[in-house]
C-alpha cells in the first residue's frame, strides 16, 4: 500500500508538473475575440439584432439550385443537401463557439461554455457545458470533441480542413469529469482560438457506428446526428429535403440561440434553374429568395403577388468584405500560363457597358480582392506593406510583377476618355508581344500549331447574356472562346478536380481574413482537388504573404499583408475582376416577421434564421 501511494503521489506531481508547462491566462470567458475584446458580457440575454420574443412555429419552404447526393457535408466526394454545412448555415451541425454578427471578430461559447487561450497563445481550454447534447440525447463529451478534430484533419474529410486546421497540431483531454480539452497550436496565430472554436462537433458513437465519408456503411443518404435545432425528417434524394425543429433542442433558451431558428420545419425544395424557379416562388411553393440576377430583381418581382402584397422585394444594406468575384484563368492550363496573356484577355472586357446594358447599373466594379473592405489596397504601397514587399523583391525578382510597387489597382475601363477599342488594341499589343499573331482571323501561336481557343464553364444559364458580348469581344482578338452551361452537380465536380478552362467564381472574405487564404491562393491547394485555388496560383510571394497574414499579431500588420497580397494577385491577372454589391437583394413573403434593429456582417440566410412567422 506504501508503494501504490508513492507511485499515486509521484502521477499526481509529474501531472501538475505537465500542467504549469501550458502557460494559463489569467480568467476563463464565455466568449472570445481578435482584440481581446467583447461586446457582450457575461450572462448577456441574447444578440442585439434578434428579437427575443420571436414567436416559433409554421412551415418555411426554401428552394436551392441543383441536386445533392450525400448527407455528410465534411467530404469531398459529391453534394451535400441544402441546410446541413455551409453557406446557408447549418441546421444540424453546431460549434464550440458562434459568430456574433455585429462584431467583426468576435464568438461566443454555446457548445464550450468557458473559453480559455493560455497566455503565450499556443493552446487554448474549452470547458464544455454539460447541458449540451446531440439530437439522439447523448450527452456531448470531449471524446466527442476530439474526435472531430482528428476526423476533419484526416483524409477521409474535405482537404479544405486538413489545411484550415493545419496550425492546430492535437486535442488532448484534461479532464473527462469536468469536460475540460485543450487544442495545442504549432506555433501562435493570432485567430487560432477562433478558429478552433468554430470547429463542428460530431457524433464520435455515431460515425465510429456508420462510417465517415467513403466508408460510410448505411449509404451517403443516412440523417446525420448533430446537436443543432433541427433534425433530418424526411429526404427525397436529389429534389427536397425536410427538417424539424428538435422539441429536445438543449440550446433553446441559450443566450446564442434565443429568438432564432423559430419555424417548426424547414422544407427545401430543389430547382434546375433560377428563371424556373423565380416562377415557383410566384406561384406560392416556398417563402424567400436572395435576387441574384439584376434584371430579375429590376424587371421580373412584378405581378399579381406583388400587386396583392403576398410577396415583398427588399434591399438590407451590410458591412460585408465583399472579396473578389471574376472570370477565373486556370492557369495549369498552358494556354493561361503567361500572365500578360490573361492581362490581354481581361481587357476584352467592357464592364461599364455590362453594367449598364445588362445590370441597370446596380453594381460596382471589383477593385481588390478585398472590396468593400478597409484591407483593399489603395493607392501606392504602404512603408507596412514595403517592409513585406521589399524583400520578396530581392528574394523572388521574377515572381514579382513590377506594377505591384508603381501602379495602384486600377480595372480597365471604357469610360471616356477610355474606350474598348483602345482597350483591345492595347490587348492585341500584349498578346503580339508574347508571340501570338492573328492568322486568317483566328489568333495563333508563332510556331503556328495552336489556335488560341477555350471554354468558359458555367452552372447558371443566366450568365450566358454575360459571356456572349464578352466572347464577342474576345473575338475582335482572334480569340475563339465559347461558353457551356451544365448540371450544377456535374459543375460542382468539375471545379473540384479543376477540369476547366475559364469560370465565374466568387473568392469570398471574411473580416478578418486568416487560415481560410491558404486554400485559396497557396502553391500547396493548388494540386490539392477540392481547394479553392480554382487559379492554380503557384508563386513563393503569394505563399509567404499568405503566411504573413496568417501570422500577423496586430491589426496594423493583418491589413499590411492583406495590402500586399492584394497588389500581388492584382497584377498576377488570375482572374477578370467582375462586380459587387454593398446590400443584399432578398424578395420574401410578406408573412415575415422581423427583428428591428439589423446585423452588421452577414449573409441571407442569417438573417432568415432571425425571423419569424406571425401566425402558423
């Protein structure tokens, strides 16, 4: 008995040892931010721009564009259902932490009751409150937690994760009893906390039971398990799928989740295209549409429903970074490798008279991969943003394009004194330069064994009354360009494996750009399927300013690299910067109820989540 004491006694010792290696910051938080700071205190009620009193019940019917063909939206194989992960935001799937939407950087504990990061930032606590369980009433546990980690940062999850995640080395768990797991960091990043905080909680007993992604032993149709408000109903595979408000719900009364996610079902219904679809809503069969088609939203939102006041058209004015949306070159492809080509073809571009032809002048030109954004660089580069540019400079002289340092970001323009055609003889020049020549109206490379030709892939129809003038253009040039419109699931597929030759995407940002750029500019996404380096951007600036982004400890230095990247990928011509706009175009039924006062960074369907319906 003597010997078990002193061998409990010497445990406990090297454990208390262990643990005052793991520098402790001074107070765990029930929220945490980039700047240290919160809006909302401790035992706060609920956000600013829900309604507590929002009444629950009714049936919401939404429609999406396309099909899907799995349940697990952590894969990279296939189409996740509408409502599950992502954009729309997740209705079964919950974090440690959630975003507030009137603070650029800031979240607050829901899964994670306590928020502790240690002091030398490279670990952070999570303390997990014990009311929380999954839908099946298992309580969430911090095997649970850990097990979620692993899974996202294995190969049977998206890439996207591995790489997101890459700084987050491991979980390890403290204490079971009291819920207690601590993720450690490979090295201090300033937003690392966050990032870890808004990492989903699976299920570890029900993916261990069924299988994750190609494993998954009940087919890819199986409803998941989750913590959040909803549970999987019914699915009918590729054309709708139902959720129901979970009456067990743990987080009903959190301070994060009151007055939201009110409707007692959700039902999502899936359309071919957006023209069909804008019909349907018409016609009664769901309940709210973001307008993403300008002439939609000036010329079509008319009618009897209008006229009768059942539907309602409306624009909410945000804060968001409105990123960079544009043509996009897959470089790995030969024809694009050459960046005063891509140049070239970006000038066969004539926005102003798009805008006005096509947009009713709604829209505003993308001048940054940052629009809308104070981190968009503007005029000639900062002593800051010299400090990361100058030696790159000296290190990388061919990978740094020289307009970086002399000429601020400007898009081509046909405004007068500009013209297109000036803007195509200037096109014409580039590609002569680079040895391309028009031989019997068809532009040709100098040995003359290749004619300059691809295609633009699209998943909207309504985008072709873009590309036709475009392309119109391009022809001027000898450039034989056409365009092609597909399945959006094939689409999906394509983009996944990088199978195109030119597309329309949209490189989102948030307010405090982080790990996320790593899949979206680095040489490292660029061979990986599933990245959203659609560009193929392989250049060692763009990967050591991305780094520095990553790295930067203050504000000042996160917007000096945000700066410096942004002049770089400019002037690399990786895509023909298209347009933006600074409010949301939404049409809706007039049987909404909403909060008064509105969030500050947010997307349509965070606000949808907020309403309510008056009656059922």
């Amino acid at each position: 008995m003597h010997l078990l004491k002193k061998i409990f006694l010497t445990l406990a010792l090297c454990s208390a040892f262990v643990a005052l290696l793991i520098p402790r910051s001074t107070y765990a938080a029930h929220g945490v931010s980039l700047d240290g700071s919160l809006k909302y205190s401790a035992g706060f009620d609920h956000f600013d721009y829900v309604d507590s009193e929002a009444k629950k019940g009714g049936l919401l019917t939404l429609h999406a564009l396309g099909s899907f063909d799995k349940m697990n939206p952590f894969t990279l194989k296939g189409t996740e259902a509408f409502g599950l992960y992502g954009y729309e935001k997740s209705l079964i799937f919950e974090p440690l932490a959630v975003a507030s939407l009137d603070e650029p950087f800031a979240a607050y504990g829901l899964i994670a009751k306590d928020i502790e990061l240690a002091a030398d930032k490279k670990s952070v606590l999570f303390t997990l409150n014990e009311k929380a369980r999954f839908s099946d009433g298992t309580p969430i546990t911090v095997e649970d937690v850990k097990f979620s980690l692993d899974t996202l940062k294995s190969d049977l999850a998206h890439p996207f994760y591995q790489m997101y995640y890459q700084d987050i080395s491991e979980a390890k768990i403290e204490d079971k009893k009291q819920g207690k797991i601590r993720f450690l960091f490979s090295r201090p990043n300033r937003e690392l906390h966050m990032i870890a905080a808004q990492i989903p909680v699976l299920s570890k007993k029900f993916y261990t039971e069924h299988g994750f992604g190609t494993e998954n032993k009940a087919g890819p149709m199986l409803p998941p398990i989750g913590s959040g408000p909803y549970i999987v109903k019914g699915v009918n595979p590729g054309k709708s799928i139902t959720y129901e408000r979970n009456p067990q719900y743990w987080a009903t009364d959190h301070p994060t989740r009151r007055g939201m996610f009110n409707y007692n079902s959700i039902s999502v219904k899936y359309f071919k295209d957006q023209i069909v679809s804008l019909e349907a809503l018409k016609a009664g069969e769901f309940d709210f549409m973001p307008v993403n088609i300008a002439k939609q939203w000036e010329r079509d939102l008319v009618g009897r429903p209008y006229d009768q006041g059942k539907l309602v058209k409306k624009t909410f004015a945000h804060k968001n970074n409105q990123g960079m949306q544009g043509f996009v070159f897959n470089t790995r492809k030969e024809l694009f490798k050459n960046r005063q080509v891509r140049q070239a073809l970006g000038l066969a571009f004539d926005f102003e008279w798009t805008n006005n032809a096509l947009f009713f002048n709604q829209y505003t030109r993308s001048n940054s991969y940052f629009s809308n954004s104070e981190l968009a660089a503007t005029g000639l580069p900062s002593e800051a943003e010299l400090k990361l540019l100058n030696p790159l400079k000296e290190k990388y002289p061919e990978a740094l394009p020289p307009e970086v340092f002399t000429t601020p970001l400007t898009p081509p323009t046909t405004t007068p004194p500009n013209s297109l055609r000036s803007n195509l003889r200037q096109a014409q020049k580039l590609l002569t330069e680079q040895g391309w020549k028009v031989k019997d109206g068809v532009l040709t490379s100098a040995d003359g064994k290749q004619h300059f030709e691809f295609e633009i892939l699209l998943s909207s129809a309504s985008f072709e009354r873009v590309m036709a003038p475009y392309v119109k253009n391009l022809r001027k040039l000898g450039v034989k360009a056409s365009y092609r419109t597909i399945d959006p699931a094939l689409y999906t597929d394509r983009l996944k494996n990088f199978d195109f030759d030119m597309t329309v995407y949209v490189f989102s940002q948030s307010q405090s750009p982080g790990n996320e750029q790593r899949d979206k500019w680095t040489s490292a996404a660029a061979s990986r399927n599933g990245s959203a380096n659609l560009a193929g951007i392989q250049s060692p600036v763009v990967d050591s300013l991305v780094d520095a982004l990553i790295y930067a400890e203050t504000r000042e230095e996160l917007t000096a690299a945000c700066k410096a990247l942004d002049r770089v990928l400019w002037y690399g011509y990786y895509v023909v910067p298209n347009w933006y706009l600074a409010y949301h175009r939404l049409t809706f039924s007039s049987r909404f109820k909403q909060p008064k006062q509105l969030p500050l960074y947010y997307n349509p369907y965070d606000l949808l989540y907020t309403w309510w319906f008056e009656k059922d």
